[in-house]
C-alpha cells in the first residue's frame, strides 16, 4: 500500500513539471495576462511604480531558489555581472516600463496584437545582423506581420503613419518589441551559468534599474509609502506580475525547451497576443474592431508563411 502511495506523491509534484505541453501554455498565458494586469491599475499606480514593485519583489522571491547555483557559479558571475544585469535591464526593465507606459495611452487589446510581431522582428534582426539565411518567402512573411502591427497601431488606417498621426502608446509598446527584440538577439551571448543564476543576476539589474527610474521619473521613495493605501486590485497586480510572468514564466518555458526542443516549443510564443487579446476582452471588458481581426488575420498569415518556409528550408 505504501509504494503506491509514494509513486502518486511524486506523480503530483512531479506531474506538471513532465508536461512540456502543459507548460508551454502556462508561459505565454502568464506573459500575455501581464498586459491585463498593468492595464487593469491604471490611473491607480503609476508605470514606474509597478514596475519597481515588479521587479524588486521578483528578485527578493527568486534569490532563495537562486541561491545554491548562484554559489556554483560565483566565479562566472564576478566575471559577468555587468553582462548579466544588462539583460535585466534590457529585457526586464526597459521592456515593461515601455509597455507600461504604452498602455495609459493605448488599450491591451491593441498592445496584445502589437506583441504578435516579437517572432517576426526577431527573425527579421537575426536576418539583418547576423546574417542568419532568410529566402523570400520567410521575408515577405516578416514584412507582413508587421503590415499588420501597422494596421493596428494606426487603427485601421496605414496612411496615418504618412501624417504622423500614431497613437503614442501604440509607439511605446512597439519600442517595447525592440526592446525584446534587442534582448532576445543577445541571448545567444548569455555567459553560461544555471537558468536560476541568469534570472536572479538578471532580476537584479532590472530591480535597481526600475528603483532609479522611480527615483528619476516616478514620484520618488515617497511614492512607495502610498501602497499603504492602495486597492486589493492593485496588490493582487502588483503579486501577479512580481511571480507569474517573472518567474514561473520562464521556469515554465525553459523546462518545456528542455522537454521537446527549441524548433517545437517556439510557436508557443504565438498564444500570448492570443491570451492578452482575450484577457482584454473578458476580464477589462474591451471591444473588438474590425481592424484587430484584419490585423490579427495579416499577422497570422505572415508568422504561418515564415514558418513554413524555414521548415521547409530545413
């Protein structure tokens, strides 16, 4: 009677760690709720506010689970740490204080679609500075997906980009993108340490990061003191953003990386436009346009082509 017992034990606290599939549609869908969480406390706490929140809690959460790798690769990381606090800073801290900001000014449905564009810049900066083989079709492929982050960001009416009639949070999202864009191209530089190691170092940068920018650009120290205050949405937020798309995120998809490899666990990252679209829409109460179809419709097709055609390439 004991053995089964045992075995049903580990099967719960090891069973969700052994389904990549599983994991690999909890990350997007903790990613894709960090743009309805941040949406959902607007005019209640400040971007530079949420963000510092965000990242100190994440760090202070990580650095015990971080700890024993942090000691394995103590000698890489005196070596490195300038390399990895500047993921952080780029990765973390650039790229949710620009979508942050983005959405006081612009809605999360449009933020959401915006971000179905992150496969396709990466492709298209992989292309342009390292010089990684494209044929024409993954090309046009790119170039579509990004018609269709410019049919969002001008709602629906290209021409708006010749007038310079964009919405200002559509470009702060969309220099979010570049952000990631940014980060992700330079991953392949990572100094090989634990994933725990990179994330508690990289946390790190990110944490110290957005407190100066609170200093610099937010309301300073003082304005932590009015949290003390602050509505039951704005903790459950500030929670969710420090854990899930921190954290359990990223554990989630590395593991799901390790399970069935990169090629199979990268179309993944497709579902979080799909799980932030649909956050925005049931739990913000947001409408949908027509142009978020068609531009929803343009970037699908556009991610679809360059797939195949680097499939078939392969």
């Amino acid at each position: 009677m004991t053995k089964p017992q045992t075995t049903e034990k580990r099967g719960i606290s090891a069973g969700i760690l052994d389904q990549p599939y599983l994991l690999l549609v909890l990350a997007p869908l903790f990613w894709g709720g960090n743009v309805v969480a941040a949406k959902l406390v607007v005019g209640e706490i400040s971007p530079f506010l949420l963000l510092a929140c965000r990242c100190v809690l994440a760090t202070l959460f990580i650095l015990p689970f971080a700890y024993k790798h942090l000691r394995n690769d103590w000698a890489e990381v005196k070596r490195s740490w300038p390399v990895l606090m500047t993921f952080g800073i780029i990765g973390y801290a650039l790229f949710n204080i620009l979508l942050y900001i983005g959405l006081t000014m612009t809605t999360a449905v449009n933020s959401a679609i915006e971000q179905a564009s992150l496969p396709m810049l990466i492709l298209g900066a992989n292309f342009l500075f390292f010089r990684v083989r494209a044929n024409l079709l993954q090309i046009f492929g790119v170039l579509l997906a990004i018609f269709g982050v410019i049919l969002t960001a001008t709602h629906g009416d290209p021409l708006r980009l010749l007038r310079m009639d964009v919405n200002l949070g559509d470009g702060f999202v969309i220099l979010a993108c570049l952000a990631y864009t940014a980060y992700t191209l330079a991953l392949r530089f990572r100094p090989k340490v634990h994933m725990l190691t990179f994330m508690a170092v990289s946390f790190s940068g990110a944490a110290l990061t957005s407190v100066l920018m609170q200093l610099v650009f937010g309301g300073g120290i003082a304005e932590f003191a009015t949290l003390a205050h602050a509505s039951p949405t704005v903790w459950l937020v500030i929670a969710y953003v420090a854990t899930l798309p921190s954290m359990f995120s990223q554990i989630a998809y590395a593991r799901g990386v390790e399970l069935v490899g990169p090629n199979r666990a990268a179309p993944s990252h497709n579902l979080i436009p799909v799980f932030g679209t649909l956050g925005s829409v049931l739990i913000l109460g947001e409408t949908l346009e027509g142009y978020h179809f068609l531009a929803a419709t343009i970037i699908i097709i556009g991610i679809v082509l360059a797939e195949w055609a680097a499939r078939r390439k392969v």
